[in-house]
C-alpha cells in the first residue's frame, strides 16, 4: 500500500513511514484499509453506530454511504471568500463516509457528518469546526485554520478527518438562525453534535483500521473556534490538541454588542465607504510607523486605541462629506470601540464584551473577507429588515437577538432590551459562550492548547480571546497556563486571514507539543500569493501576547528584521 509522499511534524516534513515515531507516538507505523482498499470502504457503509456509543444522549448514528474517492489536483479559484477558501488542496485517494446521527426530538433535524479515511493512516485525527451558524457539512477536506498555502493537508498526512453540520441544514429563503428555535437543534449547535461526532469517529475508525485512534485533535475558526474551546472546557478528555482561530467566544455578549454597533450606524451615523477610507488612512497616520516601519500595519493596536481619536476627523461647523465625520459617525466609531455592558448575569461571571480593535478598516470586503465594509457598516446604509450589503454582523446579531433570545423572528431589534429577556439570555449564555476559564481537567490530561487573534477582525473582538486567555491565567496560574496554553496575536489581519502576513503550520506546532514535548517557539506568520507556488510575499515573527513585532532594521519583508517586545 502506498504512503503519502510527506507529512509534517513541528513544520518539518518526513517520510510517512518515520512519522510516528519522529512525532513520539507509539504503535504501528501506519495502518491501511486492507489489501482492497475499495471493498473495505463499501463495507463500512453497512456500520451502525448504537446510542450506547455516544457520550452523549442521542439516536443511532448509520452511515448513508461509502466511497473510494480517487485522488485530485491542487486547484485554485479566481476569487472567494478567504484566500484560503481559492485553495482546493490535492487529496489522496480516501474512503469517504457520509452519515447521520438520528435526534432524540423527532422535529429536530438529524446530525449530518463526513469522515475522510486514509488508506493509510498515521494514527491521528482532526476534526474541523464549522463557520457562522453553520448549517453547511464541513468536508474536512480543506486546509485547516491559519495553514500555509503550501503544506499538505491533513489528509494528505495521514490524518482522518472529519466534520459535521452541527446539527441542521441551511434552508433556502430562511434566515440561517431560525433553526435554534427548536431546543434539540441550537443544544447541538452549541456543543452537543461535535461531541457525538466526535464519538462516532472514534468508533468508526476502530472499526475500520482495527485500533482507537492515539492522538485527536480539534482545529476550528471563527465559530469553529468557538467550538475549539468548547471542546476542551465540557469535554476535556475527548481532545489531545486543539487549536482555536478569532473564536466567537463570548457569543451572547458579541450578538449583543454587533446589534448595538449596527443601530450606532442607523440615521447619520453610517459610514460611506469613502469615509471607511478616510478612517483607515487616519489610523495609518497615526499609528502605521510607531512600530518603526511604515508597512501599512498597525503592530501595536492597543496603543493606536489610545494614539487615535475620531474626532480628529469631526467635520467644521457647516461642513460635511467623504473627507470628515459628523457628529454621530464619530460616535458610531466611538461606540464600536467601546464595551458593550451587559444588563443581565452571563455565564461564567461575564459582564460585558469589549470593544474592537483598530486598523484594517478599508481591508477590501469580499464575502466573509475585509474591514468595516464588509463586517460593520457594509457598503449600504442599515436597513430593517438587515440586507447582506448592510454588513455581515448586522444580518448576523439581529437575526440571532429575534431567533436565539427574543424566539420572535418578528421584533425590531432596535426597541430589544436585553432586561426584557433576562431567563432566556441566561439560558442561552449557558449553552453558547464558551468563556468558562477553569481548563484543569484539560490540562490534567496532557491536553495543549493554541489560540490565535486576528487584531484588525471586526467580526468579533479580539479582545474577547484575550480577556479569555487571562482569565484562565487567572484562575489557574502563570505557571500552570504556561504548561499548556499559548496566546498569539497576527496583527493587521482580518476574520479570515487577509490584509497582512497570517499563515503559519499551527498543526505542525501542536503535534510537535502534544506528541513531543516540544513547545512553540519561533513561529512565523507568512503572506503568500494566492497561485503556485505560493511564494511567500512578506513574513513576521508570531508573537505571543501581550507582545508585538517591533521592526529593528532590514528587509521589512523578512521576519528577521522584527523582534516581539512590549
């Protein structure tokens, strides 16, 4: 049986047949499919997965079918959603299942799940978190969160893959949250379905190769990043490493606050694009060389935030247009920056979220990608009902207010007060925010964690990450925190990973760690042209908070000629 021709430990690529052993796993070498790869997958297509199986309470989980997938090419797209959603990586020749967990609620929808089995298998698994609301079956196929361009894909080192739809199907002509109105629904998407998915790809790949798989990972972003941290705080023995990217992690303070920065833009206090620009070059102004290079990056956002106010851009008395901001865009800004200060109790003690960041205003928009354009204010004035050009957390934060809290697809949310809906925010901030800081169990069980921020995101805060991470420091100690937990922070970035250097082997560093010992160090964020083969355009040091890149002299392309230093 065929190897795949590489596979990456710590950044390092090795021969599949050395993997295990230079990553400090133990046990075979490799495990295949069999001697008839094709019949062995079309045999796992009569596998039923009991109830009794599953962690969790739940239906039968069956597989609708198997498939020996043949092997395809790199392809890359002229335009999408990310630069990394262009990429279409080559795939090796899988067994690929498809299959559903059943629901206990017969008006709930069934769990959906794809697994990706390798014919030969290094042992391991990842498991990709979703995006949004999800609603769509992650493949598992793509590359994972933050990757460079060039690696190869989990699968094609050897890992069996795996994603669901956490529970529900996107509808056409409903609103991508109407699905939490049935409780069964909106507990899977909370947590529940990558837990029994999970369960259920432990007992397949049993089945299939004859042994548990030795090390599990979880990589997700955004909201799979949400589900990350999930993962490690209720189920903190199911995941060996995980890796959580711009987490939505206090969920129910950021639909809040995106709602409130929304209504901040209605009447004069939207921003036209033009206006956009003019913020972003302002910020440049003020804050691009502070860093020692003017790079068109904010390094150090944190001292922006206190560098650049938007009332140095307030128009004369009189006066208005693209080039200054009246009196309420100037607060619009001002509010998006600040707290958002929760009039009920929230999970785990938190009473707000914080204000977003600074720079990467003007980021092109395209889709999910961009600044305040395509997140904020969009490229149209707010409207009741949200459209998609509104900005993507308007549609997003009302729609979760009327679905997930309020449970009336019908209320303007411009007259929602949180008070009036106290039980149900609490409710809901139990099943959804992920901000309990108490990751002992996880710890204790070898388990190791990687965090990343994006700080020019303005789909969610990245402060929100940050505050997490020190409250779990915290709570357990510099010390302890420090065995098993590491913050970085990708200045200049967006949501999705454009606008400056983002890409990094951060599966390679947490195989490294978990199965080595080897703790990060000397990790370096990367910009690659979107096309073979994807040369790398700029780089800079990954810099764990609350440090930045400081330049120090030389080619500001090269990440040598920056130091993190506060």
């Amino acid at each position: 049986m065929a190897f795949p021709k590489t596979m990456s430990c710590g950044g390092a690529m090795l021969a599949a047949a050395a993997l295990l052993a230079a990553c400090g796993t133990t046990g075979p070498k490799s495990l295949g499919l069999g001697a008839d790869p094709a019949a062995a997958c079309a045999a796992l297509a009569s596998a039923a997965i009991p109830p009794g199986a599953i962690g969790l309470p739940s239906g039968a989980a069956t597989i609708d079918s198997a498939t020996l997938v043949p092997a395809t090419a790199l392809a890359v797209a002229e335009r999408g959603p990310s630069p990394a959603a262009r990429i279409t990586p080559a795939t090796p020749a899988h067994c690929r299942l498809l299959g559903r967990i059943a629901p206990l609620d017969a008006t709930a929808p069934p769990i959906l799940f794809r697994f990706n089995l390798p014919l030969a298998w290094n042992g391991r698994s990842v498991q990709y978190g979703g995006g949004g609301f999800n609603g769509t079956l992650i493949t598992g196929l793509a590359l994972v969160p933050a990757a460079r361009f060039d690696q190869p894909t989990p699968l094609a080192q050897g890992y069996v893959t795996y994603g669901t739809d956490s529970g529900h199907q996107n509808v056409a002509g409903q609103p991508p949250q109407a699905f939490a109105l049935n409780d069964e629904a909106l507990t899977n998407f909370a947590h529940a379905s990558y837990k029994k998915v999970r369960d259920v790809a432990v007992a397949l790949m049993q089945r299939a190769y004859g042994q548990a798989p030795q090390k599990l990972y979880f990589m997700g972003s955004s909201e799979g990043g949400r589900e990350a941290l999930t993962m490690a705080q209720r189920y903190p023995q199911d995941f060996d490493g995980i890796f959580s990217r711009v987490p939505v992690i206090n969920w129910t303070g950021l639909q809040h606050a995106g709602t409130r920065n929304g209504i901040a833009t209605f009447g004069e206090g939207w921003l036209r694009p033009a206006q956009v620009q003019l913020v972003h070059n302002a910020v440049l102004a003020s804050c691009d060389a502070a860093d020692g290079a003017a790079d068109r990056i904010v390094s150090n956002p944190v001292a922006c935030l206190q560098r650049f106010d938007p009332a140095s851009l307030r128009c004369a008395a009189g006066t208005s247009g693209d080039n200054c901001l009246n009196d309420a865009q100037v607060q619009a800004v001002r509010t998006l920056r600040s707290p958002w200060r929760s009039p009920v109790p929230l999970a785990n003690g938190v009473t707000e979220y914080p204000g977003w960041g600074i720079g990467g205003e003007a980021t092109p928009a395209f889709a999910s990608m961009g600044g305040w354009n395509a997140w904020w204010t969009g490229t149209s004035a707010p409207t009741v009902p949200p459209q998609p050009s509104n900005g993507i957390a308007w549609f997003y934060g009302s729609g979760a207010l009327q679905y997930f809290y309020a449970r009336n697809p019908t209320i303007d949310v411009r007259s929602y007060r949180a008070e009036d809906f106290a039980a149900r925010i609490a409710a809901v901030s139990q099943l959804m925010d992920s901000t309990n800081p108490d990751l002992g169990a996880f710890h204790a069980r070898g388990g190791k964690l990687l965090m990343l921020e994006h700080m020019a995101d303005y789909a969610q805060s990245p402060f929100a990450g940050i505050r997490y991470y020190e409250s779990v420091v915290a709570r357990m100690g510099r010390d302890n925190a420090d065995r098993f937990l590491r913050l970085y922070t990708a200045p200049g970035v967006d949501h999705v990973g454009s606008g400056a250097p983002a890409n990094v082997d951060m599966l390679g560093a947490l195989a490294d760690w978990v199965e080595r010992g080897r703790a990060p160090a000397g990790l370096q964020l990367v910009e690659q042209e979107v096309q073979p083969p994807f040369k790398v355009v700029r780089a800079r040091p990954l810099c764990e908070w609350p440090l930045w890149p400081r330049y120090t002299g030389g080619d500001v392309s090269q990440a040598a000629s920056f130091q993190c230093s506060r």
